[in-house]
C-alpha cells in the first residue's frame, strides 16, 4: 500500500511540474484547441441544433411598419 501511494505521490509531483514549466500562452492554445464537451459526448446533431437556436435568438427583428410620412 505505501508503495502504490509513493507512485502516486509520483505521477501526481511529475504532472504538477510538467504543467508548470509550460509557458502560460501554451497552456491557453491548448485548452483553446480542445473541442467542446457536447461534440465529444453527444455528436454533431445536438451541437448544430443548438447553434441553429443560438443563431435565431441573435436575430435582429425587423418591423413591418410602413415609414411616416411628413
């Protein structure tokens, strides 16, 4: 048990210093590059709906009142 906890203890210190030593510049292109969550577990479908939802709640209204005269 104290064995396993050690490599633990390991992988854990070597994670931590492999994430600091990047530059923090590099760090955001990475997280930027990621795809998103709803891609990666549920699929193209449900992603295009919900940007075809955004898009028409972005929509400008346009009224169809007739313009005064005067």
């Amino acid at each position: 048990m104290l064995i396993a906890s050690q490599d633990l203890l390991r992988y854990v210190t070597e994670q931590l210093v492999r994430y600091m030593e990047n530059p923090k510049k590099l760090r955001k292109e990475v997280k930027a590059a990621k795809e998103p969550w709803q891609l990666r577990w549920f699929g193209q479908i449900p992603t295009s709906l919900y940007l075809i939802r955004v898009k028409k709640q972005k929509a400008p209204i346009i009224d169809e009142q007739e313009p005064e005269e005067g």
